[in-house]
C-alpha cells in the first residue's frame, strides 16, 4: 500500500483535499450550513448561557455512555417528546449523534431484513448510500428526481419482496434542487409495498410551515414512512432525528447499531437545541430573506454561466474539471469570498463545481459581491 503514491496521484487529478484552515477576518463565507444565520448570533447564544448559568441544575456536559445503558437523559427525552409534538400525525421522534450515524443505522437496520428491496435516488448523499452497503443487500438507483424510471424499477422489482425502500432527499446538498413529494405519495398509494424515506437534512428550518421541512406541506406527512432532520445544518446544533411510527421507533431502538453502539449527546446539547427550536419555528422573516437572497444570487449566476439557476438556498456553479473549480476558488478566496470547490467523489466526474451555500445572515450587498466576482472570473477564463 503506497500511501505517498495515492496522495501524489489525487493531487495531479486535482482531487487532493486538506483541512482548511480558519478564515481571515472579514472573509465572506459561502461554505457554512448556518441557513438560518443562528451560529453567528450571539444574542441567541448569550441568552441561553445565562439560562444555563441561573439555572440550579446545570446540565452535564458530557453522557459518558450510550443511551440504552446509563444515559437516557431527561433533556434526550424532552427533546424527543418536543419534535413529536411538532411533527404531530402519530408518529415520535428517535434522536441520532448525526445525520450521518441516522442514515447508516436506521437504513442498515431496515435494509437487512429479508424481503426488502431498495431503490434510491441517484443523487443521495453518501451516508445514504453507507447505509444501504452496511446492510448487504442489493439496490437500484433511479435516474436523479426521474420518477417514470423509479415507477418502472418499482414494477420490476420480484412479487416475493415485501417492502421496498424509497430513498430521496427533499433538497439535495449539491445541486439544491428538490424531490416532488406528491408525486412520491402517489407511487406509494398505488404501490402497497412502497415504503418512503426522506432526508431533510437540507431543509429543515428552511422548508415548509414553521421551517419544519417539505413533508410537513403535505396532505398527510405520515404518508412519509421514515423522514430525517439534521440539527447540526439550519439549527447551529448538532444531532439528528428521525421521525416514523411508534413501532419503527421501537424496532430502531432494538436494531440501529449507530445509536445501540454511540455515546450519546451530552445534555448540554439537548438543551440548546431546544431553545433553538422553540426560536427556529419563528424564523420566518429569515426564511422569507434566505429565499429573496437565493433568487437574487440565481439570477447572478444565470448570468455569469448563461444557464439558468435554481432559485435555492444551495446553488451550484458547474465547471466540469476539479483542476479548474480548485482555481476558481482560490480566485475567489484573494477576493475575500471564500467558496469550496467540489470534486470526486461528492459528485459525479465532470460536474466538478463549486458550492454556494447561503445564510439569512448574509446581506445583498454580500450576495452581489460574490456575483460579479463569479461574473468577472468566468469572463475571463
């Protein structure tokens, strides 16, 4: 195993990643998941210090254990009981370390049972993906957000399977557009064995009424078997959830290694996130300035690329070449914005790009600085 080689090899290729390291003062930053601008407020955070520091009962700052040994906190359970009350329609809430320790445990979990099939969206982040290759069993991809091609693959799929498995993202982290959800709610009504599994991860606090993401616009949300929220993202938290039936939580609680097998969050972060919560379902003036700045940014891009852009709070700028999105950044980093180019394996050979990702704490003003930099650079390629 030549360890010097690989690196050299990903370097050449343009794929060599490293930490970065922290940003001058003043850079802009188009890097961050903080959509709702929260990790910069330090109004939010100073008031919640001083609720902690009043308090007669300081909570612990670390668990020391999993849950299902010694550490089933109390704030755990509120934090639990809070989202269920919010996500309402029968089901509970089942709290992960991580969107990422959700996904691989809750999907190994379901996928390794017998008589379950799995088909996914081609375009599904990785834990996702980790998630069905830790349960061994063989999956399809449908072309991205193509539902004629995921109707037909459902057809296909051998009489004997019991379940089968849709797994999509409402808002997908790389190319920020979303999946339709109606119709995903109609294949499931018209096919008994269709089971559905959205990752929010990308819209909760931004979608849907009181931020809560895009299920909860539906008709009925618990037509959605399985949805994941992310705390670490819009919240500023850290943390994830999964929101499904009583007898789902039961069996996760019984089967998901990633949370049998964890150290749980310590209390502290219970508690933070939710007094954040209680402040994010009241966020819609932010929401509503996260969406007039995805349309002002969209409309920078259409015109630095000449294709159009969706009007989401993640937008892409396709180069095509990691070489190239790799000096695109750096350009963009001696003007003092700081964009991260995205390369292989995140997406696709030749959609190398770079990712812009926005937040309610950023200003026109920042959104126009960052579109005619992009504007003067691609010009001049």
């Amino acid at each position: 195993m030549n360890v010097e080689a690989i690196l050299s090899e990903l370097e050449r290729q343009g794929n060599l990643r490293n930490l970065p390291a922290e940003l001058p003062s003043g850079t802009l930053d188009f890097t961050s998941n903080d959509y709702l601008g929260i990790n910069v407020r330090t109004d939010l955070r100073d008031e919640f210090l001083r609720s902690i520091c009043a308090s007669t009962s300081a909570p612990s700052l670390s668990a020391v254990a999993s849950r299902l040994l010694d550490s089933n906190a109390a704030s755990a359970r509120r934090l639990e009981a809070r989202l269920s009350a919010l996500y309402g329609h029968g089901r509970e809430a089942l709290l992960f370390n991580s969107g990422y320790h959700a996904n691989t445990g809750i999907i190994s979990s379901i996928a390794s049972l017998p008589s379950v099939a799995v088909i996914a969206d081609r375009l599904v982040h990785a834990s996702i993906i980790d998630g069905i290759t830790l349960s061994r069993t063989r999956f399809q991809r449908f072309r991205h957000n193509d539902f004629d091609h995921l109707e037909h693959l459902i057809a296909t799929v051998d009489p004997s399977v019991e379940t089968i498995l849709v797994i999509v993202e409402s808002v997908y982290s790389m190319d920020g557009d979303s999946t339709d959800l109606t119709r995903l709610t109609d294949l499931r009504r018209r096919y008994p064995r269709v089971k559905l599994y959205v990752d929010e991860a990308h819209a909760f606090g931004i979608e849907g009424p009181s931020g809560l993401g895009m299920v909860q616009s539906l008709p009925d949300p618990s037509e959605i078997d399985i949805l994941i929220g992310t705390l670490g993202k819009a919240a500023a938290s850290v943390g994830a959830f999964a929101i499904v039936s009583p007898a789902m939580r039961r069996f996760l609680i019984n089967r998901a290694r990633s949370l049998i097998f964890s150290t749980a969050l310590p209390p502290l972060n219970h508690e933070w996130t939710l007094f954040i919560l209680d402040h994010i379902i009241r966020m819609d003036a932010e929401r509503s300035r996260l969406r007039d700045l995805s349309l002002r940014l969209a409309s920078h891009i259409t015109r630095a690329t000449g294709s159009p852009a969706s009007p989401s709070h993640i937008q892409p700028v396709i180069v095509g070449d990691p070489v190239k999105a790799v000096k695109l950044s750096h350009a963009l980093d001696e003007l003092g914005i700081h964009v991260l180019p995205i390369r292989v394996p995140t997406v696709p050979a030749g959609t190398e790009r770079l990712r812009i990702s926005l937040s309610a704490a950023h200003t026109p003003a920042d959104v126009d600085r960052l579109g005619n930099s992009l504007i003067q650079l691609l010009i001049s390629q």
